[in-house]
C-alpha cells in the first residue's frame, strides 16, 4: 500500500460489519488499512469459484476482526505514545477532552499520514504483514474449496459453508502463518500450515494398537496436504465420573509410552486437550526429535551432560515439571500433566481505554483453567 493509494480509497465509516468493539481505541487509525484491506480481500475471496461453500459476509467480518487485531498489536503502542505527545496537562473536568480531540484527527487520512512518515519501518511492517495475511487468509479458503471432497471422505461430516477464521491460534511461523481454528454451518475444523505427515502415522499406530490389543486411545482424524493439513476439532470435554478419570491417566501412560519410544518432546500443557477419559495429544511435530550428542570437549560441562541424561527420559516429553522463564519474571511450570489453574503471569493490558491516561503497562493474572487435564464435578 502506499500514499497515494491510501489517500484515494480510504474513507472513514463510523462502523463496519460491527467489528469495532468497546474495548478498542483510536479506531479511525485501524479504519484507515481496515477500509483497503476490506476491498482487497473481498475481491480475492470473489475470485474463488465457491458460491455453495463459503457465507461471504460472516467470513468477511470474521477475516476483518482477525486483521484488526493485527493492525493493533503491531502499532498500538506508537499510537499511544503520539497521542501523549500532543497535550501536556489533564483536564480534571473532562478526562477524554484530548483523546476525542486526538480521535477526531485521526478520522482523516492526511493526519494518520503524518504520523506513520514518522515511522517508515512500522509503515513497512504494515504493508508486509497486511500482503502475507492476505496471501495466507486466501491459501486457506482455496484449500478448503479444493479439498472439499477429500475433506468430506475424511471427516465423513457435512461441515455446510465456512463462516469464520480464528487466527493465531498457535505459534506464528514462515511468512505470519499460523494454526487456525475455521467455523462452519455445523462444525469446527482446524487448519495447520505444515504437513501433517507425522500425525498421520500416529494415528495409524493408534488405530492398529486400538484394534489388536483391545484399547480404546483416542488421536484426532488428520488429512495431510503436504505443505498444509486439516485436522479434527476436539473439544474439551468433563469425565462423567470419578472412573474416567482414572482411565485418563491409564491412557495418559499409554501415550507416554509412544512419546518415549518415539522420541517426542514439547508436550506442554496447550498440546493437550483431556475429552473425558481421553487424552487426546493435538501437535505431533515434535515427534522423532534426535538427541544431542556432544563432543570430547563438552564432556566436563555438568549442565550439557545432566541435560543429555534427561533427554534419555521421559522428562524430554515435557508432559512433567516443564518450567519456563517469560522475560526473567519468575518460573512458570507448563508441564503437559500440570495444573496450570491460578498460575501467576504477567502480560501487556491497555489502560484507562478511550480516556487521557489511556497507557500500556504489564500487568499480573492468574492463568485459567487448561483443557490439559480430567475435570470431574468442576474440579481439575
């Protein structure tokens, strides 16, 4: 995108497909690639010859509140920083006078202009950003229209028309791709951006292990399209009584077993999603890690050897005390068998939103409930 560009096409709409919620701020800055990025997207998903299997307006929105959400986490923060740079006093009697003010001015192309010539990398960061979500947003409806019947053989469900992309449901990798969770008439279904090839055959193995020796572990139906794949939803789901959950964690050990034996790691608890008495483990590409081996040299270094005996356990899986260290502010365990329930952490929250005083500041919460482990009669 460029200026002039920009400047021709961008036209300011006190709403749009209600995509803008109370929680946001300064709406007219993410209006301005908003209001282009609408039309270039529309324009491409016309081009997809899917009339019977996309519901185009719920789409639209849903892509639109997934790109909003981009706009903000990559220039909240310098949006916020030029809005205090423009008055030096509070207004005890009116504490948003200089936020409408600076809200106001932002309604107009030439003025958010301005502000982002005083930022040329965060403009190039937009623009790259906003192309590959476009490319990749487009990648994922063409799969889903090619891959219809495949998809339907797989699943063996009638999924109906797909409604809504929920973005950044995983790690970010190669070119802002990410796990996405995708809505449809009657279903979920989820869309990774690897292969697939690995799950695959954990869900041979199971099915085989299944079916000789009487057992009843559960692996998500996968479809694997190369570069990319699809992948059955689970859901997270309560044990029914206590017996379930018993058998959660007979079958937990049935899984570590492979785990083990086929060298994976990186189980934590995100990875795992306990459906009743069923564990169920949803990435599998860190399965066949090899281990380190180091040299004559390294021999004498305590941590790398204690590190290399650990990688011959079962702790490599990570499913155990897993602890991590977020920017030096204190260990956080994310063990895939831990209670992950009322752990402390910190995070970035806007404050005092649509006010003077709005301001970025980290703040601590309680993580919630994981899906990770058996819950009986509300309690994990």
């Amino acid at each position: 995108m460029n200026k002039t560009q920009n400047s021709a096409n961008y036209v300011y709409e006190n709403s749009m497909l209600n995509i803008f919620k109370e929680e946001d701020y300064f709406e007219g800055f993410a209006q301005y690639y908003i209001s282009i990025f609408k039309a270039q997207i529309v324009k491409e998903i016309d081009r997809i010859p899917s009339e019977s299997l996309l519901d185009k307006g719920c789409l639209v929105e849903s892509i639109l509140i997934n790109y909003k959400k981009k706009i903000y986490y990559l220039a909240g923060k310098t949006l916020i920083h030029e809005f205090h740079q423009t008055f030096d006093e509070f207004d005890e009697k009116n504490e948003s006078k200089n936020y409408d003010i600076f809200s106001e001015r932002l309604k107009n192309s030439a003025f958010v202009e301005e502000i982002l010539n005083n930022y040329p990398v965060l403009q190039d960061l937009i623009s790259r950003s906003t192309s590959d979500f476009i490319r990749f947003t487009i990648s994922i409806i063409k799969h889903w229209v090619n891959d219809y019947k495949k998809i339907q053989q797989k699943f063996n469900f009638s999924f109906g028309k797909m409604r809504k992309v929920n973005m950044n449901a995983g790690d970010v990798h190669n070119g802002g791709k990410s796990v996405v969770i995708i809505e449809f008439e009657n279903n979920k279904l989820v869309y990774k951006p690897r292969s697939l090839e690995i799950d695959v055959f954990y869900e041979k193995v199971i099915d085989y292990v299944n079916q000789y020796y009487q057992t009843n572990l559960k692996t998500p139906l996968s479809l694997d399209q190369g570069e990319y794949g699809w992948q059955e939803y689970v859901q997270s789901e309560p044990c029914d009584n206590i017996e379930q959950v018993r058998n959660y964690y007979y079958q937990f050990g049935m899984h570590l077993g492979f785990i083990y034996a086929f060298q994976g790691s990186d189980f934590h608890f995100e990875n795992i999603i306990a459906c009743r008495d069923k564990p169920v483990l949803v990435d599998l590409e860190t399965l066949f890690q090899s281990s380190l081996f180091f040299s004559e040299e390294n021999k004498e270094n305590v941590n790398l050897m204690a590190s290399a005996q650990v990688n011959k356990t079962i702790l490599k899986s990570a499913l155990f005390n897993y602890m991590s260290f977020p920017e030096d502010n204190g260990l956080t365990n994310i063990g895939g068998l831990i209670n992950t329930e009322n752990q402390k952490g910190e995070k970035e929250e806007v404050l005092h939103i649509k006010t003077d005083k709005i301001s970025i500041r980290k703040k601590q919460y309680l993580f919630k409930r994981g899906r990770n482990l058996p819950v009986y009669k509300n309690k994990v």
